[in-house]
C-alpha cells in the first residue's frame, strides 16, 4: 500500500472576504439591465448620445495624432509601417516644398512673360522629376534598412514602398500619424 502524503492545513476563510451580497438571479439580473426600447425624452437621449459620440471620437483623432498603434486604421498599423513613418520624418525630403513650389509656379505663369513661362515650365517638371527620384531613393533605403534588419527581403511586408513615397510627399505638420521623431534622430526598428 502506497503512503499517503500528509493532509496540507486549512487554513480559515476570513470573514467578510466574499463580495458582501447574495448573487443576484437571473430574473433580478436583466430587470436591473432593462431599459426602454423608446426613451422617454428623445431629444435628451439624442444629446446623450451625441456627446458620448463626440468624446469617443476626440478620444480616437488624439490617440490617431500620437501614433497609439490601437487607434490607427489598417493601412498605418503594425512594426514595419511605424519604422518607415519614423524613417521619413527623420529627414527632410523634396516632396515636402512640392505643394509650395507648385504654388510659386503657379503665380509665376501670371506674371511673367510667355517665353519666360516655357522655361518655368521644364524647371517645374525638373522639381517633379526630382522630387519622384527623391521619394524612390527614400524607399529603396527604407526597405533596404528593413530587410537588413529582419533577415531578408521576404520578410518585409508589401506596398511599404508606396507608403514611403506618400508620407515623404506630404507636407511634415500634416502628417497622420504625426511625427514621433525629430528631423536627424537615429531609428531604430522596434519589432
């Protein structure tokens, strides 16, 4: 016959531990939760509900604003995405003038000549090639900094290089998420 391992104390309950009420019944339980189908005072509900709106989405747009990973939408989630996002803010890019040169240019070609306006021309479309050339180098070394730090170039995700482009394309405050880093801070891949 095996031996029997001794009996472990008990140890007493203490009083008042437990969660000082009887459970409540079923019955008890969805009459405290039942409401009206139809309020009584619509216009107060609606406010109620408007104003519980509202918070909920300045709750989302600040935590969108900080980079907060639960409140991005799909396209801004995930490791990868936060380092290309901190990788082009890290640096200045060609696309972020593109907007206000496009603007010179524009009120250039009023107030200038029309054999000056020609030559405006190719320089705007010299600015545009530029700043394409500069989006794409800002990718290909993106994704190269990536795949270095990930062990090859399968394991980066897909369309990071149009990502790339877009976000150095935008103006630098107008950015969403906004930028987490300052221009020339070193990055670090954080997945």
């Amino acid at each position: 016959m095996a031996k029997k391992a001794p009996a472990e104390p008990v140890v007493p309950v203490p009083q008042g531990s437990g969660k000082g009420r009887a459970t409540p019944s079923r019955r008890e339980a969805e009459q405290a939760r039942r409401r009206p189908l139809v309020p009584t005072d619509r216009k107060q509900a609606q406010r109620t509900s408007r104003t519980a709106a509202a918070a909920e989405r300045e709750r989302v747009r600040v935590g969108m604003a900080r980079g907060e990973e639960r409140y991005l939408p799909a396209r801004d989630k995930g490791p990868q995405r936060r380092f290309v996002r901190d990788a082009v803010d890290a640096r200045w890019t060609i696309g972020e003038f593109l907007i206000p040169i496009f603007i010179v240019f524009f009120i250039g070609t009023f107030v200038t000549p029309v054999g000056i306006q020609v030559y405006l021309e190719f320089v705007l479309y010299g600015v545009l090639a530029l700043t394409i050339l500069d989006a794409l180098l800002v990718a290909w070394s993106v994704r190269r900094k990536l795949a270095a730090r990930l062990g090859g170039k399968d394991k980066v995700d897909r369309g990071l290089n149009l990502y790339t482009v877009m976000r150095a394309a935008q103006f630098r405050s107008l950015r969403t998420p906004k930028p987490q880093v300052k221009r020339g801070d070193r990055i670090e891949y954080r997945g």
